[in-house]
C-alpha cells in the first residue's frame, strides 16, 4: 500500500487502485460501489442493517479471540470498531448498493474494510495499512459471506421489525382514541356498496384497530422465527470449514450477547444455509398488514367523499390544496399515499418470492434481493402507519348529523323490524319506500305495523347494533 494526501493505494485479485484517502471502506467495496449502481438504495439507508453487521463480526472476533485464534490486541480494536458502528457511527462508509451480484459478497467486505480501517487507527496505523489487521484474515476470520450476511439480515430484520410494531401499535391506540369518541354516533352499515344495517362510527373505527392489533401481534410472532435458524459457523456451504470446531456454539452465544436476541444455531446448517423459507413468511405477513391498510385507507376516503354529494359521514384532516384547476378542492392525500406504500409492498412480497424460488444446490445467490425487499417493506409500512397516524387519525372528525340523517333516509332500517312485522311485510315496505322515496318509518307507522311504544323501542340505536333477545 502507499498513500498521499488525497488518496492511498489498495490491491486486490484484479489488481490496484487508488482509494480516497478519507475513506474507511476498501478497493473490494469500490469496486462494488462501481459496478452495482442500481437502485440508488445503499447499506446506510438501514442503519439496523448494517448495526447487525457490526454485531456479527462483533460475535465472530469474540469467538476467535476465545479459542486463541485471534490476538487480544486484535480482539480490542475489532470490537471496538464494531461498537463504534453499532452506536451510528461511520454510517455514510457503507455505500455498496443493496442490489448486488455475488450472494452478499460485497455487503460483507464492505463491513469487513470499514471494520479493518477503524480498528487500523485506534491501534495508531493508517487505513490500508492491512499488514497489521486484515479485512480478510482477521476481522472475516472464520466466515464465509455465506454465513455472515444472512445471519446479519436476520439479526437487523428483528432490529427493524421493533420499529414497525412499534407504529403499527401507534396507530392502534389512535383508532381506538377515535372508537370511544365516535360510539355514541349512529350511523348506517354498508354492505356491496349498499345500505346494511345500523352501526355507531365507534364499532367501524374500533373494528379498523382490531384490524391493525391483529397484524402487529402476528408480526411479533413471526419475527423470532428469524432468530432460530441462524447458519453462523456454517461458513461456506454450511459444513463448517475452515473455523474450528468449537468456533460456531461461541460465535452464536456471543451474538446472543451482543444483539440481546435470543439467537439459537440452525439444527442442519447446510440446510439453513440455502433456504429462504423464513424470509418468505416474513414478507407475507408485511404483504397482509399492507392489504389491510390500503382496505382502510379506502374505506376512509369513501366515509369522507364529498364533502357535499358523496357519504360525508368522516372529516379528513386538510393537509394540502388538492388542485390546480378546481378552487376549493381538498383530496384525501394521506389515504392515497398510504395504499400506494402497500402496492409497493405487495410488489416487494412478490420480487422476494422469486428471489427466493431462484436459488441453486447449497446456496441462494439472490438473498442481496430477499434483503433489500424486506427492509425496504418495513421501513416503508412504518413510515407509512406514523403518517396516517399524525397526520390523519389523529384529526379525523365524525358529521353526526350527516350519519343520522343518512339512518333515518336509508331503506335498511327495515332489518331491524323484520323479527317484528315479518319478512313479507318488511320487503313490500322497503320497495314502497324505494318506489316513493318515503321513509320506512313512515311507512310502518301509517299502515299501523307495530305500536308506538315497541316501534320506539326497537328503533333505539343501543338496540339496532347488537344482538338481542326476541322480545
């Protein structure tokens, strides 16, 4: 290696080049940064990824100074550097793109150099200065790209998935904040776009937070699945070579103890090594949290349509003027933006599910996909639950006349009575009103169908939205 002021000079199996001098990553993690640029979308765009890095060679370098196959010396200044990256710092050196040819290779080796360079000074070298500490040789000591970087995706998706759950319940207490407001406002049920049953605008938000609680309960139960299958030890193709024999059960204890996860060894590492199916499992449950969001979030710009012709039953918070052309117009921006995150999302779910499908014998070289697409998913669902959340939940308002007004027009009211005056009755009254434009309450109290007294009593909203015992 030989430096200058600007720049030093690194070598690899291609041969030389000159490296900013500045920078911690190495000449296998410029050459990547040069080759694969794609999305745009680099490591330290998930900064929980590339702290699960950190915590694997945390793991690794702890293992080999153990077993006595790596210099306290050596110990020290790796770790060091690895907690240095753990707490945020050196973020901006991982700039290989998410989206890479060579299984991970170059995610790995960038960790491996920024890790090696950091260690190299606080041991008083300079960067590239490798003789001392090597990427390779020490800091990648008894690993394979094929172990590391999928146990490092496993360790940084339950990072990420903290934070998701974490808005999802969020966005739950808002629902059920706005349920209790709206309980007491009756409102009608919507059946295939047509008139139901009654229902109170509480029961139609509540149902949306049960909705949401279910997704991030199951998501919970998903995510330590990640964690129970780790192929760290399992180096190349998963039989262990070129670590020692005892080298596996301390490196995933110490990951244990770095990450505080309970990380457990796959039973059949060759097996753990090539198969996907976790990361699958995981997607589909972002896949359906996605669904049911969009589901929401139509459902909402329908309650809101209008203001003055369509159902008008919700206010949605205005956040912006919604035209150019039309003075006046506000749209429903938040709900938009919410579904076209769980299109991506669903869009993510199906690239990971060839990603997956398409990898050969004893390893997957597409993972750098499978990755990519499941932090990018729960990132984006996240992003997405904080903004309808605060920027739209949070401020909804319910038009009570609007929704009472709409109960006592709407022709399904007439279920309520049919236990009482008989299905023939009740469907010869619902056409009378639809042909007349009449309500149905007028209509069965000017043919005398019920007494005043059980009619009142049956029409009580507390006794139109919940089951009942026949009278």
């Amino acid at each position: 290696m030989s430096t200058s002021s600007l720049s030093r000079t690194e070598k690899d199996l291609l041969g030389k080049r000159e490296i900013p001098a500045d920078t911690y990553y190495g000449v296998q993690t410029l050459r990547a940064a040069e080759n694969f640029n794609l999305t745009g979308i680099t490591l330290a765009n998930f900064p929980k990824f590339v702290a699960a890095l950190a915590m694997v060679k945390h793991a690794a370098a702890s293992a080999n100074n153990k077993l006595g196959c790596l210099s306290d010396e050596k110990f020290q200044a790796i770790t060091n550097a690895c907690n240095r990256i753990i707490n945020g710092e050196y973020l901006d050196q991982f700039v290989v793109d998410m989206i890479q040819g060579g299984a991970g290779t170059s995610t790995n080796m960038n960790a491996n150099e920024v890790i090696a360079n950091v260690a190299l000074e606080s041991m008083g070298h300079q960067k590239g200065e490798y003789q001392h500490l090597h990427p390779n040789n020490d800091v990648n000591m008894a690993q394979s790209t094929n172990d590391a970087y999928p146990t490092a995706i496993r360790v940084g998706l339950l990072l990420s998935v903290e934070r998701l759950t974490q808005s999802l319940d969020q966005l739950v207490a808002s629902f059920n904040s706005k349920a209790d407001a709206f309980d007491g406002i009756l409102k009608m049920g919507r059946t295939q776009m047509q008139d139901a049953v009654p229902m109170t605008v509480g029961q139609e938000f509540r149902a949306f937070a049960n909705n949401i609680a279910e997704d991030a309960r199951r998501i919970r139960q998903q995510a330590p699945e990640l964690l129970e299958a780790v192929n760290l030890g399992g180096t190349a193709i998963g039989t262990g070579i070129n670590a020692d024999p005892d080298y596996q059960m301390l490196a995933v204890k110490f990951l244990a103890d770095v990450s505080g996860f309970d990380i457990k060894a796959a039973p059949d590492l060759i097996e753990a090594t090539s198969d996907m199916g976790d990361f699958v499992s995981l997607s589909g449950e972002l896949k359906r949290t996605a669904v049911k969001l969009s589901k929401i979030s139509n459902d909402l710009r329908l309650l809101s349509s209008g203001p003055r012709t369509g159902i008008g039953e919700i206010n949605l918070p205005a956040r912006q003027p919604g035209s150019s052309i039309m003075p006046g117009k506000v749209n429903p921006v938040i709900p938009e933006a919410v579904s076209q995150v769980a299109f991506e999302v669903i869009g993510n779910d199906l690239a990971l599910t060839f990603a997956a499908e398409a990898g050969q014998l004893q390893l997957n070289a597409m993972e750098p996909l499978v990755a990519y697409k499941l932090f990018s998913s729960i990132e984006m669902l996240a992003r997405a639950a904080d903004m309808m959340r605060t920027l739209c939940i949070d401020d909804i308002t319910a038009n009570q006349e609007r929704c009472e007004t709409l109960v006592k027009q709407s022709i399904g009211l007439i279920t309520a009575l049919n236990p009482y005056i008989g299905y023939e009755n009740s469907t010869r009254i619902a056409k009378h009103a639809l042909d007349s434009g009449r309500g149905v309450l007028e209509l069965v109290q000017e043919e005398q169908l019920l007494a005043e007294d059980v009619l009142s009593d049956v029409m009580r909203p507390e006794n139109m939205i919940a089951p009942r015992k026949a009278q």
